[in-house]
C-alpha cells in the first residue's frame, strides 16, 4: 500500500500480471486540488496499451485457471482482500482525497458503504454457480437445468469523484462471477484502483484476470468500448460519455452497462420544521462537494414554507467548513480541477442572469491556505424555475437550486421534468404521502427523510438518461453472467418429445 505523502512517487499499470509503464514512456501530473501543486505521475496509456491489456483478459479468460476456478477458491482470494481494504481504508481515502478533492471523511463513509461488496459479492456468485434445477411447469417434464456463466472479457470505466466507490460498485461482481477484467480509472483519480490491484495480486489473483491501467478516455476508454474481443463493458461518467460508449460498442454488440448523469428533485413537504427542512436541503448536496451523481440538487419547498427554508438553508450550507481535502475537519473541499471550478462558476452566472436570488456564496475562495486551490464557496440560490440552465444540467459542484412549489401533483411533476432519472428525495412525516410520491418518481434511488444511504444489497441504477442497467443489490452479479438454458431429454432418443412432434406427423402417441 503506497502511503501518504504530499508528492508520491511515480505509478505503474498492472497488466498480465506486471507492473509496467506506457509502451511509449509517456506520463502525466495530477495536481492536487486543495493545494495546486502536482501530487503524483502516472502512466498515460495510449490505444496499443489498451490493447495488451485487453489481450490479456482474453487469454487469462479463454485459457487461464480464473473462470474455472471453484468458487471456493475465488472467494478465499477475496475475502483476503476484502482484510486489506479495512486495514488500509484510511490510507485509500487519503489518496483519492489528495487526487479529488473530496473531504477524507466523505471517502471514508463511501468506503465504509461499498467495501462490503467484496463479501456480498462472493455470497451471490455461491448461489448462482448452483444451477437451478427446479421442475418447469411448461418444459414438457424434462429435467432442465438453468445456468450462469461469466460475459467473458469486462471493461469497466470509472469517474472521478468517488472513486473507490465506483470501483466497488462494479469490480468485485464483475470479477466473482469469473470474468476477466481490464479496469480504467478516471485520469484524475486512479490511485484506489491501482491499490485495489495490488492487493489482489497480493491476494493470490492469477495473472491477467485483472488489468489496471490509466490514460485518457477518449484513447484509452473509447478502445475498451470498441474492442471486439471485449464481451461487456461497464461505465459510469457522463451522459454525453455514455452515449458514445453505446455507439462505440455497437461493433460487436458487447453487452453495455451505464450509470450517468443526474439532476436530482429533492422534494420537502411543509409537514416538516423549517430547521429540519434547511438540513435536508443541505444534506442532499452535502457528500464530495455536490459532485455526485445522485446529489439533490433541485431542492423542490413547498410554498408555505419556501422562504424561511431557503434562508436557513443559505446559513446551514455557507457555514460549512471550506478546506483542504486531507483535513478531518473539512466538509467541503475545492473541486476536482480547475476547469470543474471555472465551468462550476459558469453555472452560477447563468443563474445569476437567468434571474434567481444568489442567496450564498457564489465566488472562488482563495483566502490563507485556500489560495492556490481550486474551492468554490457553497453557493445556495432561491427564485429559480425548473427551466433555469441551473435546473436542467448537472453542475456537478456546490450549488443548491431552490424551486418552490404549491401541491404534491405539482411537485411530483415538476421532479419528473428532466431527462435525467437517476435518484430522488421526498421529506415528509407522513409515512403514506412518502411512498406515494416516492412511488411517483421516475427515478431509480429514492430517499425518504435521508440522502446518500446506499447499501451494496440494494440494486443502484438509473432510469432515463441517468443509465441501462443495475449495480450491486440481489442480481448485481447476474448482470455481469450470461444465463443458459439447457433441455436433457432423458428418456432417450426415441422417445424425444420434439422429434414425434415435427417427424412423425404429429403423432405423440
Ligand atoms: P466522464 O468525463 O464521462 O468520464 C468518466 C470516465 O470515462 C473517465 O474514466 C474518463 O477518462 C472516461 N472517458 C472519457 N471519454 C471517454 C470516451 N470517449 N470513451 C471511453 N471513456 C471515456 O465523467 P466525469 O467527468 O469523470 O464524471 C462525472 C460524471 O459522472 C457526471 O456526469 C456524473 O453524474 C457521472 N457519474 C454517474 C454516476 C452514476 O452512478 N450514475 C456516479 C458518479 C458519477 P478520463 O478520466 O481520462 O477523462
């Protein structure tokens, strides 16, 4: 485990086995966000690297001992480094803090959140190597017999902003079920991914089930999407990403699993305290800096409470602790780059002249230790109609849109106007209204008096545009096996069913 130091030494790729460089010697800097300074090197692959790694995958999968390898023994590897991950969860939390900006204590919950998977994982991959014998009703009383087995090859592309989370989201179900695996972590945030390799390869991996490398996504991603030697990819990332992975895929028609983007409602019912309404409104955006997919950040207020909410939510979320990402105590940390802070700024200009009430922040923060780092202050705006710019994109940074609404049919649609469908919130006590109007919301994550409570036996996924497909929860590994079915005819060959049926004119006497 490569611990933590302000500068780190230069990372390598693991492919088939070996932790190697670029073939063409390249690298590139990621700069710290909370300080600006460069934190570490790393390999910058490019489509031929791509392309070993995959090579890789293929031969491990179409000739290694992984796919074949009992689940006995595959969960022994992953319970090994299942130990390791809580041993060193600290450490992998301050390297991603380091790469994104994300406060070590958010990636700690996230961490906390996912990580279990690792187990959950090998206790679904146990079930589904059982095949499912059971009697079928209209089999013509074969003995069938339904199994699973791995896609083959999985590509899995990962985004910035929690990216052990991410990772956990997707690899050990991927990995359990016995496919082989080329992973790409996001550019600016691979260090979790290349630990997570080092401990299975520590763990006893065989070599070339999985592969880890780093590089740019439209070289070395967009060639994981069009690879045909490729079976599945999974990505999450941006919608627009989404969309040319889809295309990029078709080549082949690999299997395509996609978690993207989100602009999530956030709906709070007048039955609620105006103190406890501010507080829901913040919590929503409140985990790695509203840079989260599922963030809810159209905050919907009932009108009879709208403007007292809206100014405590302003006081709630412009005190929170502004600092660097490795500190304990900060709650919000700089975001990921300097043009994720200047596109993050775009978007509050836009509210500002599209006429909603900046009610908090709006600015870049570069007081004392803030000075070179790339912090935007938690920005809170009221006023701001469903059509407003800050209302249908995904600012992705600290910005809380405030839309006030009269009725529950009202607000229901006003949740449901936008392309996106990935998670939503309802703030009630009244236990049917919830469920209700949780019920109504196109969405694939609802939260009801909660935000960011994720558990990996939960499926997690999107509707719409938000993504195909679901992670973790009861068929998270199923999503990453083919299923087959087979029909025994026992009886012997003369007696086949189909055979009396189709040559013998119909006669199944
Ligand atoms: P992104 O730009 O789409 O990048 C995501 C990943 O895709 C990165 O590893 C990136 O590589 C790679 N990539 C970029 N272009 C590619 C291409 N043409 N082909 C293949 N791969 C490519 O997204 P981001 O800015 O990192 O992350 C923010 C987005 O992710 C937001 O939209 C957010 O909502 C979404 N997200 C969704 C979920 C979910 O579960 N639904 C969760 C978290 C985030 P580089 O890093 O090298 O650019």
């Amino acid at each position: 485990m490569v611990k933590y130091k302000e500068k780190l030494e230069e990372q390598k790729v693991f492919i088939d086995g070996e932790w190697t460089t670029a073939s063409k010697g390249d690298t590139y800097s990621i700069i710290n966000p909370s300080t600006g300074k460069t934190f570490v090197k790393c390999q910058k692959c490019d489509a031929e690297d791509a392309k070993k790694a995959i090579d890789a995958a293929r031969d491990a999968f179409d000739n290694g001992p992984w796919p074949e390898m009992s689940i006995e023994e595959k969960t022994k590897i992953f319970y090994k480094v299942s130990a390791m991950i809580e041993e060193d969860t600290w450490e992998i939390c301050q390297l991603d803090a380091s790469c994104n900006g994300v406060p070590v204590s958010h990636h700690n919950s996230t961490v906390m959140n996912m990580s279990p998977n690792f187990e959950y994982a090998c206790e679904q991959a146990k079930e589904l190597a059982k095949p499912d014998t059971t009697e079928k009703e209209y089999a013509m009383g074969m003995e069938t017999m339904v199994v699973r087995e791995p896609d083959g090859v999985v590509t899995i592309i990962t985004p910035w902003n929690v990216p052990f989370w991410q990772m956990a989201l997707k690899l050990p179900s991927a990995l359990i079920s016995g496919n082989t695996v080329v992973f790409k972590p996001a550019s600016q945030a691979p260090l979790s991914g290349l630990e997570v390799a080092k401990m299975f390869e520590k763990a006893g991996l065989p070599k070339g089930a999985l592969n880890v490398i780093t590089g740019p996504g439209p070289v070395v991603g967009a060639e994981m999407a069009k690879s045909d030697k490729v079976d599945h990819i999974a990505f999450t990332g941006e919608t627009v990403t989404g969309k040319e992975i889809v295309r990029n895929a078709a080549g082949n028609l690999k299997k395509v699993t996609l978690e993207l983007g989100g602009k999530s409602p956030n709906i709070i019912f007048d039955d609620l305290s105006t103190d406890e309404a501010a507080e829901m409104a913040t919590l929503g955006v409140a985990l790695a800096n509203g840079e989260e997919c599922f963030a809810g950040t159209r905050v919907l207020v009932q009108e009879t409470i709208y403007e007292e909410v809206c100014k405590k939510t302003a006081e709630i979320y412009g005190s929170l602790k502004v600092g660097n990402a490795i500190s304990a105590e900060t709650t919000v940390g700089p975001l990921v780059t300097e043009e994720q802070m200047n596109k993050v700024l775009g978007y509050i200009e836009s509210g500002k002249e599209e006429g909603a009430t900046l009610l908090c922040g709006g600015n870049r923060l570069q007081e004392g230790e803030l000075k070179d780092g790339f912090f935007v202050a938690p920005t809170v705006f009221s006023d701001v109609s469903n059509d407003m710019k800050i209302a249908r994109e995904e600012i992705f940074g600290p910005v809380i849109s405030m839309i006030p609404f009269s009725t529950e049919e009202e607000a229901i649609e006003i949740a449901n106007d936008t392309i996106y469908g990935l998670a939503g919130g309802v703030m009630t006590n009244d236990r049917e209204k919830g469920i209700r109007v949780a019920r109504k919301i196109k969405a694939g994550n609802i939260f009801l008096n909660e935000w960011h409570v994720l558990a990996c036996d939960m499926p997690f996924g999107g509707y719409k545009q938000s993504g195909w497909g679901r992670m973790v929860g009861n068929k998270g590994v199923e999503e990453f096996m083919q299923i087959k079915s087979i029909y025994p005819d026992w009886e012997g060959i003369g007696s086949s069913i189909m055979k009396n049926l189709l040559l013998s004119g119909g006669d199944t006497e």
